[in-house]
C-alpha cells in the first residue's frame, strides 16, 4: 500500500505535475484550496501534505493550522515561490515539518517527503507502543475463573501469535471485541493499527465502500477518492464485527481478498496488495446460515480457521461477583468516587438475574449503582429497576386440561418476553438499537417483537 499524499495548489499545472512526478511512490491526492483541502483531509487517512503557501484568497498558514487540529494530523511541508527565512521560521514555528521554495526541485521533493515518512512511521509506531503498555494492564487477562473463560484465554494465548483468521461467535454483550482486542495486542504485530468495521451499521452499498475504498467518481456522491478499511489496516489487523449481516455480494467481494490479499476499490480494475490480519464477530450462527443459504459455506471456511465461542453470562455465573468488583473499581474511578462494597442481597440479586445483554448488561448495572449510591455500601435500592423484572410465575392450585395448561404457558412466556423488552428499553433510556443490543437481537427483530407484544 502507497503512503497518501495531498497536494494543494491553486495552480493546476503545478498539482498535474507534481501528481505525475510522485504517484509511482505515493498515493496522490490534489486540491485546489483550503475547503477542498479540508474535506480530503476529513474523510481520508493523509499522511503527508504538501501546500503551497498562496492559495488564491486562502492562505496555506491557515490550512497548515487546520491540518494540525485533525486527530491524526499529516505531515506537513510548504512550499512557494515567495520564500523568506521569516516565512519558513513562522512556518516551521506552527508545526510545518519543512520549507521548499518554487521553482522546486522534484527530486528534492521526493527526498523531503520520503523523509517524512519515516519520521512519521517511527513516531507513531513509539506512540502506538506506548498506549499498548500503558493498556497492557486490562488486556493481559480475561476477568473470570469458570471453566469457559479459562478455556477462551487457553485459545487466545495459543492462536494470538498466528496468522489465522478468527471467527469470534457469541451472544451480544459477551465481550467478543474484547478478545478482538486480546487477540491483536498478543500477536507479532501489536504496534500496528487495529481497525474495526461495524458491519451491521452501514448499508450494502456503503459498507462495500467502506471495506474496499472507491475511486473519485464511482458512483454518485463519491467526489473524492476513498482509502477502504482493508487499506487502513495494511499491516495491523481489521476486526469485522456482526460479519453475519453482510450481503451476498460484499461476501464474494470479501472470500477474494481473503484468498487473494489483495482487493480492487470500487471503480477500478487495479489491484492492491494488502496485509491484514482479520478477526470476524456475530451474535449468529453462522454455520446454520450456511444451512439455510444465508451465508456463503466458502466465505465461512475461511473465515473459520479458528473459531472463539464467547459464552453468555447466564453459563458462568461464578464469575458475577467477579466482573461486579472489577467494574465497581473502574466505574468509582472514572466518577471520582471512593470504591464502595455491594451488599450480600445486591450480589443475591445480581447472581439471580438471567443477564440478556450479559457482561455489557451487568456493566450498566454496576455503573447505575456507582452513581446512584450516596451510603456507604451499594445496596438493592442503588441498582437498575430492570434487576426486579423477572418474577416466577405462581404455581397452578388444581390440574388443568393439557390445552389450558399450554394457554397458560404461552400468557407466562408472552408476559416473560413483555417484561424483559420493557426492562432492556428502560436501561437503554428507549434507545432501541441499544436494547437489541442488550437482549442480543437485531434492531430489526426488536422492532418487529414490539409490534407484535403490541408495545
């Protein structure tokens, strides 16, 4: 993958000569002014920019100080034919990396900017080590000591250092993309980027872009080229979470980079070369989809070269009082509050409860504690109203016939199911993508449960 480049000029002979002279090296990208710089600059992952410093009204200190505001500003060097030791003092002073002067000397340039990148790489790959060590203390161990959990940190510990593709399935909330993040912070490439693709959140068309990027004019709207997620992630690793809600024609797209490496953006025939190392997540079975033609049995060959069950929590509730403590710690330090016990009927009650939206669920409910608790101890009272929704149906005095009885196991299930919705979209705040995510649903399937519990 070519590292990205932005030119700005506003003179277009200048910008078509320095694109021919520096896309064998670079990914190149040009802009005529400022806006048009800072839209480019918005939507793609631009390492270098290369501004004049005139730009028609604009000016390119002004574009250089925008530039540097961004998350991840580029590497800057300005260039103009009104070059003075005041103008690069003031430039460099601002956070330029250099200064050149026109007419320019291509193969100066190319130096310059070659230059760049490695201080760039070397910086960012210092800081990216630094986060993994300041972050080592929470991803070193999965919280928990039933049997499950210790069987999914043996995988980790044994398939982290590979390069196989891994197929992570579990229950919503169950910490899927905390082993996606186990798994690339253990293995042989912890400094490089882990990017992650939501897959469930874009639209066919826009999540096809979004992994394989586009070229400028591919399809309406599409103003500018795109560096796709696979491109983002060369050399890292790039989780792909509820890969179950992909199209059939984004899957083939998918099953050829996987066996190829390489992809073609949207628009162009050219392929590119990618490594990546890539973990995929769903909340579905993705073998019985291969069973109903839902899923492509190729695509899931590989991405299940190794696959992670997460377990729901309701399987290993040893481990409640364990994540309840866990969070009571990290919830106190975040809302600046002394670290407070829960008492024995608050575990009661946490241990009783049958978690739908497992970990994540439980995390609402100790932080809902933590902010709620003014004594000195986090009582019943303190946690979410949703933790008393689940009553046991009273016990029937006399034998019913067999068509009352199954009359009264569906009045139980309907109003189980009609509590347990109303308690997820309570602790959501009636948010019902956050619901579903609680009870482990598609937001599509919510929808339709509401309708027909006539909620």
């Amino acid at each position: 993958m070519l590292p990205t480049l932005l030119i700005v000029d506003d003179e277009r002979p200048t910008r078509d000569g320095l694109r021919s002279a520096l896309e064998e090296e670079f990914d190149v990208y040009t802009a005529a002014g400022t806006a048009e710089a800072l839209a480019i600059l918005k939507s793609e992952p631009i390492q270098l920019l290369l501004t004049d410093l005139r730009l028609g009204g604009d000016t390119g200190m002004d574009l250089l100080d925008a530039a540097l505001q961004l998350p991840e500003p580029p590497v800057a060097i300005m260039m103009t034919a009104y070059g003075s030791v005041d103008t690069a003092v003031e430039a460099m002073r601002r956070g330029a990396w250099h200064f050149v002067t026109k007419p320019l000397n291509l193969d100066e340039v190319e130096m310059l900017l070659k230059r760049a990148l490695r201080n760039r790489t070397l910086e960012t790959e210092n800081k990216q080590l630094t986060q993994q060590v300041k972050k080592s203390h929470k991803l070193d161990r999965l919280i928990g000591k039933s049997p499950e959990i210790h069987k999914v940190s043996e995988l980790i510990q044994q398939v982290a250092p590979t390069r196989a593709t891994i197929l992570i399935e579990g229950e919503s909330g169950t910490g899927k993309e905390v082993v996606a993040s186990l798994l690339h912070h253990l293995s042989g490439r912890p400094a490089a980027k882990m990017v992650t693709v939501h897959c469930a959140a874009l639209s066919p068309q826009l999540l096809e872009s979004e992994l394989f990027g586009h070229e400028k004019g591919a399809f309406t709207g599409a103003a500018q080229r795109r560096i796709g997620r696979f491109e983002q992630a060369d050399g890292g690793t790039l989780f792909l979470d509820e890969i179950g809600e992909i199209d059939s024609a984004t899957q083939i797209k998918l099953l050829r980079v996987l066996s190829e490496r390489s992809l073609e953006r949207v628009g162009s025939n050219t392929p590119i070369k990618v490594d990546v190392r890539v973990i995929a997540a769903t909340n579905k079975n993705l073998r019985e989809m291969v069973d109903r033609g839902d899923f492509r049995e190729d695509l899931y060959f590989r991405l299940n070269v190794v696959k992670i069950e997460m377990p729901p929590l309701r399987s290993r509730r040893e481990d409640i009082v364990l994540l309840a403590n866990a969070f009571l710690q990290e919830f106190a330090k975040e809302n600046d509050r002394p670290v407070k016990p829960l008492t024995d009927a608050a575990l009661d009650l946490l241990r009783g409860y049958s978690w739908p939206g497992n970990v994540r669920e439980l995390r609402t409910a100790i932080e809902h504690g933590v902010v709620m608790s003014n004594d000195a101890v986090i009582d019943v009272r303190h946690l979410p109203q949703f933790l008393h929704s689940q009553t046991v149906p009273p016990a029937q005095s006399s034998p019913l016939p067999k068509n009352s009885l199954d009359a009264v196991a569906e009045f139980n299930l309907h109003a189980l199911e009609t509590n347990t919705i109303r308690a997820a979209l309570s602790t959501a705040g009636g948010n019902r993508t956050r619901a579903a995510d609680l009870l482990g649903l598609s937001r599509r399937t919510l929808q339709r449960k509401l309708k027909e519990l006539g909620l």
